[in-house]
C-alpha cells in the first residue's frame, strides 16, 4: 500500500478490494436513466426523482487525508464508506450495467477536476544532481588545464589526437561563461547555470573545428544543498573527447568556373577536398575570393552564404559556395554627379588608376577616400557602370560614377594658447575651400601675441594636375620675437610640392619654391641691450627631398627616413650684395625591440659662400629646444656676443639624439615612457665645431591618439652655461622625430 501526493490531493492506492454499495434511496449516477433494467413491476415502480449531482474530489478526499495522505491511505473503503450519493441499488453503477456508458459520459461532462499548480523548479536540487557525478565511460588518459579557481578542462593526453587544443583553449577561454562571470560568491545552482551554457560552447567550439562526433563531460563539485560550508570553492568541470576530425568532402563554387582568371581564383580559394574542416576557413577563404575577385576585374561578382552538408558516416562536409563571376572588366572614365563644382577631369586626376587598367576593387574605394580627403563633400558614393560587356576573353568596360554632396566651404577657426617658445597668442582665420574649383581655396589668418605678430594671406589648389600636389601662394607681413631674433618681415612665397599623406605615405616626397623677402631685424638683446637693426632684402630657391622607408607617418616603429634640403640665396643690406647656400640633411632610423621602440636620429647644416654678419639673424643656424636638443631653451645653443650674451646664429649644425619608446601598458597601450639623451653644436665656421657640444638628457611621456601622440618632455642641461634654465618642459603634438 502506497501514497503519492500531488499538489492538494491525496490519491489512494491498493485499498481494501471490499465493493463499497451505495445508502438506501439514493441514485449511483445523475444523469438520463433511460434503459436501465428494473426488477419491480410497472405499476408498483416508483415516480424516478431528481438525482443528486456528483460529488467533487474535495468532498471524497478530506482534509486529512491532504494532511496525513499515507495515514488515510492505508485506512482503505470500509463498509460504511460512501462513494456516491444514491442509495438506489437500480441506479448503482455496478449492477446498472445496461445504462452505464451514457451515464457516466453524461457525468463526465459534468465532473471537474482541479488542475494542480506546476511545481517550481528547486535550482539547488538540479544542480545537486550534477554534483560529483560519476563518469558513465571510460575516459582515456586524460592532461588537465586549469582556466581559473572554477573552471578546469580536461584533454586527451596525447596532443596528437587534438593539435587544435591551444586555439581551442584560447577561443573557450574568451567566450565562456563560467570565466567572464566568475564564480566569487556564486551559488552552486549558478555555476550549474553557466556550465551548461559552457558545455554548449564547447560542443560548438569542437564542431567548428571538424570535431562532429566529439564529446563533453560536465562535473561539478562544491557545495552540497543544507551544507553551510565547503571544502573548496564550486568547481566545473569538462572533459572533452574531440573523436575524429572531419575533413572537407566535394567543393562546388558555383559559376566560378566560367571566370577567365578561373585557375587563379580557384587558387585563392584555398580550400581543396580532404583539408581539416575547420569552420573558420571557409569564412576566412570566401573573404580571400571575393577580394580576389575584386582585384582582377570582376566588379559585379556576387558570391552567396555558403551550405555545408555533414556526411556522418564518411566523416566529411561538402561544401556549396554560390560564385557568380559576372565577367572581367576595365576602367573606363569617371564621372561627377557635379561637373561644376568637381568635374569629372578632376577627379580621374585624383584616381590612381588610368583608363584601360584592369578593375580592382580596392583603387575604387582608394578614389572614395581620396575625394572625402578633399573636405569639400559630406558625402560620396562611387558606383560601377558597364560601358560595355566583355566580348569572349576581352574584358568590358567599366565607368566609375561619384556622386556627391557638398560640404559647407566656409571655415571660421580660432585658438589661444602659451607656450614656453611662443608666449601667449591669440589666433584667428577664415577660410574658403573651393573658392576657385575645383579645390582652390583661400585662407586669411592673423595672429596677435607677445612674441608674434602675424598677417597672411594664402591661395592654395590642392590636388593640382595629379594627386597630392599641391600649388601654394602666401602674402604675409610679420614681427616675431624668438630667443636668438628680432625680426619685422613683408615676404612673398610660393611652393610646389608632393605630399606624403596618411592615405598614401609616399616612399618619396619633394617640394619646390621661391621666395622673395624684406626683413628689418636683429639679435635678440639680453638684459636690456640690444643690436642695431639691419635691413635685408633677400631672395632665393629652394628645394627639399625626402625617401621614407618608415613603418607610419606619424609614430613610426622601423625602417628609416632621409631629407635634404638645398637653399641658394641671394641677400643685400647696407649696399653689399651676398650669395650663399643654405643646406640640410637629416636621418632618423627607428628600430623595434619587443613593445620598444629606439629611435635615432642625426642631422648636419651648413651655410656657404658667406661669413655670419653678411647673412640675416633669421637665416642663420641655432639649435636648442624641443625638436633639437631637449635640456636647453629654443634657439640657446650656439655663438654667443662676448659683450652682450645675445646668441648670434652661426654657419654650421650638427645634432645627434637617441631616445627609447617604452610601452606600459597603461590605457591598452597608449602611454609610453621615453627617456632620451640629445646633443648638439653650432659653430660660426661653414664645418662643425665638435668641442662646443651641448648635451641634454632627460624623460618624456608619449599619449597616443587617433591623430597623432601627444608628447611632453622634461630635460636637463648636462653641461650647461650660465644662459640655460636647470629645467626645460616641452608639450608638443608628435613625436620629437
């Protein structure tokens, strides 16, 4: 005898076999009693009366049996127990056979049964259930890898079985649960909770790498449900049995085949029948085919989602990757949305590519880019065109049509600032970007300072007759007060020049130009005295070169750069006419250890074919300062007025600087820590003068952003005179050099 209890209802089981009859007058079954078989006589049958209804389970079920249901089961029916309440033994559901199945139907239609609420689920006992659980098979031999304090998995010894195990460690690792989590003050129905989502990942992680038949055991360990403490803090852990690896079965690209570069595109695509099938390549090498597809002239390729199809029993996938080629194409013109604002000249002049060269994908966007780089659009789309489709193995034609959208043209800017080499200035401007299209623009600017007083006016075409050459005109008149000059100037400039940009960081780069110049200046006096002014009218060419063989524009972390610069110039004051040339060369060499970056640099410069009084202050050579030697003021270094103290300039530098860029780690990387030594002399002779060195040593932090690094420095002097500060500061935008 047994009792089960079920929400507020007690059922009885195995009672006493005793045929429970129902009380006298009484009818078994309410409901049509039409065809029930009766014993008596017509005429002495009784009027049939209304039969009670039903009882429910509440009335045969008492309350205690709810409250003792192993008690009242045991009780059993006896004689005096009631079932139904109908004491006519015509009517009794067990003798009134003929009756009993339309009866009981039409009762049942009646009866309700209460519908027990579900129960809650007890995490806790869930997660007991996984608790130290046995293995069910026989495991082989297995090396375990501690994740962290709650998560450990286990793998088959011999590495062979499974040479994905590390990148699959590592993948697990990032994604699981358990370790994102963690455990701290985790229940153990928690951890249960985040290791059934990790035995998910890991069956799909083995899957992703052909392990389709593969296998994870999950145990769990640690608090027990009623226990107040543990040994040790809730564990998970998962056995894996990657079984065999499955290998990739028939390869279907589609319409590749069709393509007339097929035999290169095929091998692009480098996945062949019985490789490892590992899930990522064939993302990885559908990426690989579209780009190649797109760099050999197939603009209007379209490939689909690949299909993989698991064959379990030859434990290999074939896999379907819809290609359609759509044939091989040329450039052809460009055109603009906007002719009078960019033409369409213009911008097959910023293209890197001619008419006739085979399509690639990535010039397309190159020509994006470069005419968003302009500044004169907000927004651009570049869109291929069939001019005419390919004819057997001769490529079509294809035109590239931009569309654009103009920017607004106009630029007010301003700024205030100090610094230690430029005092305090305030600085305004206004500019037009397409003042002369396409991409002439002119710029007014005015600065107002204790050191710099400035005017200008500047005309400049961007782009002019090829990409990233550009034609610039200035007008200025200035007053500038330095550390070494004083110098009041009305000048004339123009520049042409092949710039090295971020969109293209170009392996050489040159710049061209003249100048024409009026300058009233002098030494900067010291303690109050000062020079006579001198008037110079001077002109000149120059000319400047640069061979990059850098790793980056702005933060370069290898390779080498090179510059030189020739000026030959012609100057007159106080009736003497002097000609000289002024010239440079510069090396920078960056060399990465590790996260270190050393960098080092060395520069020469000499003026000939003039002495130092016949040369204006401002043309003369100084060093000193934050992109010189560090340690000492701008402009300190050099020949001094034995009567005065004002340094005069000389004829010749040299420069020397060395400085190691230590990461730390700090920010995800963009803080470094520089220490740095420079040296440097300038000597009144056209040939450097090595006894006069000036050395500064000292420690710099480097913050990268998106733009560039934002540098402070702080030297020392390590042999200074008595002109030189025991401390310089430098705040700059870049790197020294």
């Amino acid at each position: 005898m047994g009792c089960a209890v079920h929400g507020p209802y007690a059922y009885a089981q195995n009672a006493s076999p005793e045929v429970v009859q129902p009380a006298a007058n009484e009818r078994a079954i309410e409901g049509n009693a039409e065809g029930a078989v009766s014993q008596e006589s017509p005429s002495e049958a009784p009027a049939p009366a209304a039969r009670p209804a039903l009882r429910s389970l509440e009335d045969l079920i008492p309350d205690s049996a709810v409250e003792n249901a192993e008690g009242w089961a045991t009780q059993g029916a006896g004689p005096a127990a009631t079932v139904l309440d109908n004491p006519d033994p015509a009517n009794d559901p067990v003798t009134d056979i003929a009756g009993a199945p339309d009866r009981v139907a039409e009762e049942l239609e009646t009866l309700t049964i209460a519908v027990p609420e579900p129960l809650t689920p007890d995490p806790e006992a869930e997660a007991l259930a996984e608790i130290d659980a046995p293995d069910l098979i026989d495991l082989p031999e297995l090396a375990r890898f501690d994740i962290s304090d709650e998560l450990e998995l286990g793998f088959p010894a011999d590495a062979e079985g499974f040479p994905e195990r590390a990148a699959f460690l590592a993948r697990f690792e990032a994604l699981s649960t358990v370790e994102t989590l963690g455990g701290g003050e985790a229940s153990i129905a928690q951890l249960a909770a985040r290791a059934r989502a990790d035995q998910d990942l890991l069956q799909r992680t083995l899957r992703n790498y052909g392990y389709y038949d593969g296998q994870v055991i999950r145990q769990l360990s640690g608090v027990r449900p009623g226990e107040d403490t543990a040994s040790a803090r809730p564990r998970a852990r998962f056995d894996i049995l990657p079984g065999p690896r499955y290998s990739f079965g028939e390869i279907n690209l589609g319409a590749l085949s069709s393509a007339v570069d097929y035999l290169d595109l095929r091998n692009a695509f480098a996945i062949q029948p019985g490789d490892p099938l590992y899930a990522d390549r064939i993302v990885e090498q559908q990426i690989a085919l579209d780009t190649a597809l797109g760099e050999s002239g197939y603009p209007f390729a379209e490939i689909e989602e690949p299909e993989l199809l698991i064959d379990h029993a030859r434990r290999e996938g074939d896999l379907t990757l819809p290609v359609e080629p759509g044939g091989k194409y040329v450039f052809g013109e460009v055109t603009s949305s906007q002719p009078e604002f960019l033409s369409g000249k213009h911008l097959s002049r910023i293209a890197r590519f001619d008419p006739g060269d085979i399509y690639r994908r990535s010039q397309e966007f190159d020509l994006r880019r470069a005419v968003t780089a302009t500044g004169l659009v907000s927004t651009v789309t570049v869109t291929p065109r069939e001019i005419s489709p390919p004819r057997g193995d001769e490529p079509g034609v294809v035109a590239l049509d931009v569309g654009i959208e103009q920017a607004k043209l106009r630029t007010i800017s301003g700024a205030i600032g100090f610094g230690s080499e430029d005092g305090l200035k305030v600085e305004a401007g206004w500019e037009h970007r397409n003042l002369f299209p396409p991409e002439g623009a002119l710029t007014l600017r005015g600065i107002l300072g204790t050191r710099e007083r400035l005017a200008s006016l500047s005309l400049k075409r961007s782009n002019f007759r090829a990409r990233d050459q550009v034609l610039t005109l200035d007008a200025y008149a200035s007053d500038i007060e330095t550390e070494a000059v004083d110098a009041r100037t009305i000048g004339l400039r123009g520049t042409f020049e092949r710039l090295s940009n971020l969109l293209f960081q170009k392996p050489f780069s040159w710049a061209l130009g003249g100048e024409l110049l009026y300058s009233d200046e002098r030494n900067q006096g010291i303690d109050g005295v000062e020079s006579p002014r001198q008037d110079f009218v001077i002109g000149g060419l120059f000319g400047r070169a640069t061979i990059d063989a850098s790793d980056d524009l702005l933060d370069p972390t290898s390779g080498y750069r090179l510059t030189g610069f020739l000026a030959p110039e012609v100057s007159q004051s106080r009736g003497a006419t002097s000609f000289y040339f002024r010239s440079e060369a510069d090396a920078t060499y960056y060399q990465s250890i590790g996260s270190t970056v050393l960098a080092s640099r060395a520069k020469f410069a000499t003026i000939q074919g003039a002495g130092v009084d016949a040369i204006a202050p401002s043309r003369r050579l100084y060093a000193g300062g934050g992109g010189s030697v560090r340690g000492y003021g701008f402009q300190a270094i050099g020949p001094r007025n034995p009567d005065t103290g004002e340094a005069t300039g000389g004829r010749s530098l040299v420069e020397f600087s060395l400085e190691a860029r230590i990461e730390t780690g700090l920010f995800d990387g963009a803080v470094e820590v520089v220490p740095f030594v420079d040296a440097g002399s300038v000597s009144v002779n056209n040939t450097p003068d090595f006894g006069l060195i000036r050395v500064g040593a000292g420690v710099g932090v480097r913050y990268k952003t998106g733009f560039g690094p934002i540098r402070v420095d702080v030297g020392v002097p390590l042999n200074p005179n008595e002109f030189d500060s025991p401390v310089v500061v430098y705040v700059s935008l870049g790197q020294a050099f």
